[in-house]
C-alpha cells in the first residue's frame, strides 16, 4: 500500500489499486467513534454519450440515467430494501449523484461490517425490472417537481446556460419528466455494466481501522469481473467564447437572488492545486468578508450576508462561482468588475494577500474535523485527478506573484456572466 | 468524564469539553431570557448589532481582518428557540494551536474576543452607533421578509405558529417587522443593558486547550463588569408541558408551488418523567428514519410524497409530521397518516420495529462527542432542562424501553393541528 502523508495536520492516506482495477484510500482516525465509507463510480449527468469498451457500441442516454441508477440500485430481488436494511442496523445511509460522480455511502458508529456487506452486496448487484423501473419515475418525477420550485436551482442552471452552449453540466442532474419517461431496464444494464466496473470506481474508507485488515475485508466481498478497456466518453468540442452575458428568470423569492460566473478557459498542463488555491485567495480578497468591497455593500443594504464563492472544475468544465442575495444585482456586477480591474492595475496587496492566505489554510485544516467531509473529499479529488493533502502541503508554494498571474489569466471581463432570479411582480 | 462545569461569580457558568477529536477549538457564548412578543424582535436585532463592532474592533471589517489573521477563525451569531426561551447564540472557531504551521497563542484571544463582542460593544455618546442599528434593522427585515423563500421551513414554522397560538413557543424567532420598525438605537441600547443583567449566560470552550480559562476569565474586565444575579429563563421538560385535548385546527395555505406540503403538530399528553425517551422511541418507529411507518406506507408503498418522516421537540413534547406531496393526493396522505398514528396505537408494530428505532436514535447520540457543535448543544440542553444525564445513561435510558410503554404513550397522542400549503 502507498502511503501519502500531511505533516502539517498530522494525518494519513493509504492508496491502493486492487487488480480488478479498484481504487482503495483508507484515511485511519484514530479514536474516533464515527465511521464512514464512500464508494463512488466516476459517472455523472454530464456523461451522456459514450463508448462501450466491450461491444464497442456508441451509445446516447436520456438525461437523468445517473441519478435514475443511483435511486434503483437500493432495490433487491427479494423485495427489500439495502436503505432499510442498513437504516435497521441505525447506519446513516444515502446516495448522490453530481456532474461527474455517483456515490454510495454510509456513516456509522457501530455494526460496520454489517453495513460493509450489505453495501458492497447492493452496488454489486443490480436488479431492474420494467415494473420496478415504472415506478420509480413516480418517485423520481416528484423530487423534479422539488427542483422546478427551488429558485436557486434555476438560478444554477441559467448561469451554466450562459457560460456554455452546448455542455452536458447544463443537464439537470435529475433530468426531467419526459427524458426519464424514456429510460427503461435495458438502458440501466448498459450504464451499469460499464461505468460500475471496479477500474472506474474509487472507494474511500475514514475511521478508527487498521488499514491492512481493512483492505483485506474489502477484497474479500469484491465479485471477479472481466477486466475491462477504458471507456471512451464523448464530450461535445469545448468553446472558447462565453454563450451571453445575462439571463433572468422570474419566481417565487422576497429580494432577487444572484449568480455571477467567469468561466475559466483551462489548459491541459497547468497544476490544478495550486490554480485552486489561488483562485480561493482571489475570490477572498475581491468580495469576502473583511473585503473593503463587501463592507461597502453590507453598508449599502446591498449584501445581507457573504456571498458563497465557488470554484467548480472537471477535464470538461471550469467556472468560478460568486452568488447571494441582493435587491440590485447589477451594482454587485459592476463592482466587483471594478474592484477586479483595479487589482489588476495596482497588483495584490502585501498585508491583504498574507491575512487571507491564513485565512483560506485555516479553511482547509477545518475539512478534517468529520470523517465524512474527508471521505467525500477524497473521493471528489481523486475523481478530478487531484491528490488532496496537495491542498494543505503545496499550500507555501502559491505566492503573491502567482496568484497575480490567476488573476490576470481567469478573471477575464469577456468572460464574466450574470445569473439572476427576481420576484414575482404582481 | 470529559465534561465539566462550574459558576463563575454566580454570573456565568463555565462549561469545559475536553476532546482532541478535532482540529478545532470552539468557544460559545449563550444568552437565555423568555421568550415574549415584546422581546424576540429585541433579540433579533440586537444580536445582529453586538457583531458589527466592540470597542477594540469598532467595525465588522477590523473583527473580520482579526479573525483572518488568526488563521480563519470564524465567528458566528444568530437567535434560537429554545422551548420558551429565545437563546442568542455567539460562537468562535480557531484552529487548535497544535495544527497551526508556526506556533501562536490563540486560546485567550479567542475568548477575549468573543467576549468584548457580547459585553464591551462598539457605542457612541452612550447608545448603540445609529448607522449600525440602521442598517441591521434593513437586513433583518429582509430576513423576516424571506420566511417564505424556503417551502419546507416555511410550512413547518407556519404550523408551529399556528398550534402555539398566543404562547411563547408560536413567536417567530427573528420577530415581526411591524415591531421592528419602531425600535429606535436608545431603546435598543436600554434593552440590551438590562438583558445582560438578567439573563442565563453560559461559556462553552471545547477542544485542545492547556490554559487555565478560569484565570483567563478573571482577567477580563468584562467579566470584573458583571453582576451577580438569579437568571430569569424558563425550564422546559416534559413533565413541564400540561396538554388539553381538542379537535384539530386544519389551516390551508396557497402559493405558487408545484408540490404541495403537509405538516402535522402533535400533541403528546404525557408528563411523566423520563417520557422523552419512551417519545423518542414512538417518533423514530412513527417517522425516523426509511423503515418508519411514515416513510414505508406514504412514500414508498403508495409513492405519495418524496420525504415523509416525523421529528420529536422534547422540551414543547410536540411531533412534527412533514410530507412533500403531489397536491391531489393531500387526502389520500392524509388518512395514510392517520392510519398510521392508530398503528401505533393498536401496537401495530414488531420487536424488530422498535430494535431497529433504538438503533436509529443511538447511532446520533453516539455521534453526539463526533461534532463539536453538537456536543456543546447536548450538554446546553440539559442545562436549560435541569436535568443532568450523561451520554452512556441516555444510551441506557433509551435501551430499557419497552413495547407497553409506547404504545401507553401513543394512546396519549393527539392531532392539534394540520396545515397544509398548496398552489
């Protein structure tokens, strides 16, 4: 087993690949009460289009198929339920499907190895039927509905639709009422078969263990499979240009809601790591808050709170997020456009870089407080081929300098796009 | 035992939870006083003023470039409910010294801190700065203006509203904006000086910390300020909690939603001691968790809703039903519900039921020492309630449980009201 360390926080990870292909990381807590295991397959909405490694057949999918598979695969033969059953066993259980991964988890204090089985059991052994298929678009076409009421998923969405044209992340996660009236068993079987296959699977284990005897129980529940051939996934040509600058939609909310985005035109080669860190410290200084920015706006009645910064990145997106609550949007836009131009003309600030360079260490170490928050974490990183100790560990070597050039090279006016949902006007 | 308290000045008890569970330490500050019509909005608005600025650190930006400097730490404040008591709630996160990548001292700045938000605020010519009270009384309007945005909250603290009708526990915890509208910076100022005379104050610190708080504590002139007293706050518990039964209230709403939202209060007549874990036990076999009567029968056997489950207040020894439902289905849910809660009544249920109910509720408060806040909350809550039980006798309270004991209980449970929001 290879064994990445952080010396700074005092922790561990240990990595395996198995010889079906499976990815194992095993992060030891000791003393902790709390156990957590995630097991995620590197498959998400926007992974529609696809080439199946075996029959080399091309195959499209209705929008929804990720998040349909995940809400299925609970489902046995027998009529239970692998939900129920490791709820029975008072393990927290769930799912979730995001753009670019499914995962199955589970979170315990007790009868681990109960659950173990059963988890493993379950996301080994799919059981679609028409019947059963039938119904869960009953289920699944009410948490639509959830999603066609909630402001700020619109909000999401019309800022992707103005970032891109054509990119599969503008594809609701759940799909929608007619995309999922079309998925049917056998579209699920060939999903399955060849994204669960273990060489595009990762599991991340984070508790009290010794990781050798756990790697061992892991193995020991894993069915033989066929070694399989990588899956070509079909993605459409990446844009260099922003789709429009605006979109406004209008819904049930007291003060407009707001989403600013710059879409980041990424390269291949760069770290993306220390890209990341950068941006972080960026998005800090420019609106965060101690910013003199936010202040102003706070002052102003503009901003009642923080607006939450993001920074969302896969091989085929890359976008920072800035959004929150505010009865004039536009002033929001213009002055964060402004405060941009004029560090970029002024440089970065000695005393504001180093406050808000311990500011976001201090964000990082706060992430392994919960064996859950490092689970997903790792899993979510190891998915966009990111090594996540590399956050705590490269953290000295982003400097003013660099996070300079980040600045001039991503957040770029062309670039930038506003996302907004009003109220409704009566 | 990890966990200690003690009076300090027989003005503030000290709470201190030793645990290196965390990277973390964190510090909280809590203020009880009744709830009252005439106060919450009060409350609200004063907690949003104590942030902007203390005399050391006269404005929100030189506390946050403070905190940025200190690694990240984070302060964050905000008004509860807490049976019939409005809790204001002020806490600070730091890294523990030991995580940090040069050593520093943290600890008595954190608390130093912390306190002269609450004790030592920012003022001008005696009085709250106008321009502070001003702009918070903005954002909080907003705040109490976005009670709808939220459906799910929105319906759920409609039927709270309307089952405690004119009592303390139906207050909305940010208060009413034609309250708020009145309130200039003098009043608040006044409020605030006799508040913190009077109300319940309790400092938890929790995480790695080798000082002596005590001795911090004594050093601080704000705690020299502070005077003696007898707290005013309510104790809540259930044998506090006197039912009367009655038919149920039904309230409709409309608004602009695809789903439609059903939340149903209940009544538990009961008042007998150590009630709660045997109330515990019935809501998770009722609606804790996906083998729950409520998840089993509405959502999954008939596909009527995408959530349903139930959820225990034991200090107003009140349930709570929420279901997210296809609006023409209400009726059919309705009586599924019902039907439900004579189940649990006729002990339409198994050993297995109840097994699996126990474990449900033991896993969460297993995780109780996993979260810090969460621990801290524990061990408020019994302060509040009067009642002391560490976390191994609750685990013991909850096993000994038995089937006659629910389904005694359940035959004191009631529907006091049904509100349902529709399009």
């Amino acid at each position: 087993m290879k064994i990445i360390e952080s010396s700074k926080i005092k922790e561990k990870a240990y990595v395996e690949q198995l010889e079906n292909g499976l990815t194992v990381i095993i992060v030891p807590k000791k003393n902790t009460k709390k156990k957590y295991i995630i097991w995620g397959t590197h498959f998400g909405s926007i992974d529609n289009r696809f080439i199946m490694p075996k029959t080399e057949e091309e195959v499209f999918i209705p929008d929804g198929v990720a998040h349909f598979l995940e809400h299925k695969m609970f489902e046995q033969p027998n009529g239970t339920n692998s939900l129920d059953t490791l709820m029975a066993l008072g393990i927290d259980a769930n799912a979730y499907t995001t753009n670019d991964h499914t995962a199955y988890l589970f979170e315990c204090t007790n009868h681990f190895e109960e659950g173990l089985n059963e988890l493993m059991d379950y996301v080994q052994h799919p059981y679609f039927t028409d019947e059963n298929v039938e119904k869960e678009k009953g289920i699944i076409g009410q948490e639509i509905n959830m999603y066609d009421d909630d402001p700020s998923w619109k909000l999401y969405i019309n800022a992707m639709n103005c970032m891109y044209k054509e990119n599969p992340i503008k594809i609701d996660i759940a799909g929608t009422i007619e995309s999922i009236s079309k998925i049917t068993p056998d579209v699920l079987y060939k999903c399955y078969n060849t994204f669960y296959h273990p060489s595009n699977m990762i599991m991340v284990v984070c508790g009290d263990f010794i990781p050798e005897n756990l790697i061992e129980e892991i193995k020991k529940r894993l069915l033989p499979k066929e070694n399989q051939g990588e899956i070509k996934r079909i993605y459409p040509q990446k844009e260099d240009k922003i789709n429009k600058k605006y979109e406004t939609a209008q819904m049930e909310v007291s003060v407009p809601i707001f989403m600013l985005g710059f879409k980041d035109m990424q390269n291949s080669k760069e770290e993306k790591v220390k890209k990341h860190i950068a941006i972080e410290i960026l998005l800090n200084m420019i609106i965060g808050k101690s910013s003199k920015l936010y202040a102003k706006f706070y002052k102003e009645g503009l901003l009642l709170s923080e607006p939450s910064l993001d920074y969302e990145f896969s091989n085929e997106y890359a976008h920072i997020l800035i959004s929150g609550t505010s009865k004039d949007p536009k002033k929001i836009e213009q002055g964060i456009l402004e405060t941009i131009k004029q560090m970029k003309e002024n440089g970065l600030d000695e005393e504001h870089f180093e406050r808000i360079r311990r500011k976001v260490y201090g964000d990082y170490v706060v992430e392994y407080n919960s064996v859950g928050d490092i689970a997903r974490m790792f899993l979510a990183d190891t998915i966009k081929g990111v090594q996540t100790f590399d956050y705590i560990e490269q953290f000295e070597t982003v400097t003013k300098e660099y996070t300079q050039e980040i600045l001039k090279s991503v957040f770029k006016e062309e670039n930038e796009i506003l996302s907004v949902v009003n109220p409704i006007q009566n | 035992m990890n966990y200690q308290k003690e009076q300090i000045k027989n003005a503030l008890t000290l709470h201190q939870i030793n645990t290196n569970n965390y990277k973390t330490n964190l510090y909280a500050i809590f203020l009880a006083t009744p709830l009252k019509r005439e106060n919450v909005t009060l409350d609200a608005l004063l907690t949003a003023v104590l942030r902007r600025g203390t005399k050391n650190l006269p404005t929100q930006e030189q506390i946050s470039q403070k905190l940025e400097m200190m690694y990240g730490a984070s302060f964050d404040c905000g008004v509860e409910k807490t049976g019939d008591n409005h809790i204001m709630k002020f806490y600070l996160e730091t890294l523990s010294e030991e995580f940090l990548p040069k050593p520093e001292k943290l600890v008595e700045e954190s608390i130093n801190i912390l306190l002269d938000i609450i004790f030592n605020p920012y003022t001008e010519n005696g009085c709250f700065k106008p321009e502070y009270v001003e702009s918070e009384k903005q954002n909080l309007k907003q705040i109490i203006e976005a009670k709808i945005d939220n459906k799910n909250k929105y319906s759920y603290d409609r039927c709270i509203e309307e089952m405690f009708k004119d009592k303390p526990y139906g207050l909305y915890k940010y208060g009413y904006i034609e309250d708020l509208e009145k309130i200039t910076p003098e009043e608040l100022y006044n409020y605030y000086q006799n508040l913190i005379q009077k109300c319940k104050i309790d400092l938890f610190c929790s995480g790695i910390i080798n000082n002596d708080i005590k001795e911090i504590l004594s050093k601080n002139e704000n705690i020299q300020k502070l005077q003696e007293r007898n707290p005013e706050y309510i104790v809540n518990n259930e044998t506090t909690e006197i039912k009367e039964k009655q038919e149920p209230k039904v309230v409709e709403e409309s608004m602009q939603v695809t789903q439609g939202k059903l939340v149903l209060g209940l009544d538990i007549n009961n008042t007998e001691e150590n009630s709660r874990f045997i109330a515990s036990v019935y809501n998770a076999i009722l609606g804790g968790g996906a083998n729950s009567k409520l998840f089993q029968n509405v959502r999954e056997k008939q596909s009527l809703a995408y959530t349903a489950n139930s959820g225990y207040i034991r200090v107003k020894n009140s349930i709570f039903i929420r279901c997210g439902i296809e609006i023409k289905n209400y009726q059919k849910a309705l009586d599924t519900i019902k039907d439900q809660l004579k189940e649990m009544e006729n002990g339409n249920f198994t050993q297995e039921d109840i097994k699996n109910s126990k474990e449900l509720i033991l896993s969460s408060v297993e995780g109780i020492t996993e979260e810090q806040d969460t621990e801290i909350t524990y061990y408020y809550g019994q302060e509040l309630a009067d009642r002391f039980i560490s976390i191994e006798e609750y685990i013991n309270k909850i096993k000994e449980v038995n089937k006659e004991q629910i389904v005694n209980l359940a035959k004191t449970v009631n529907i006091n009201t049904i509100y349902f929001l529709k399009d």
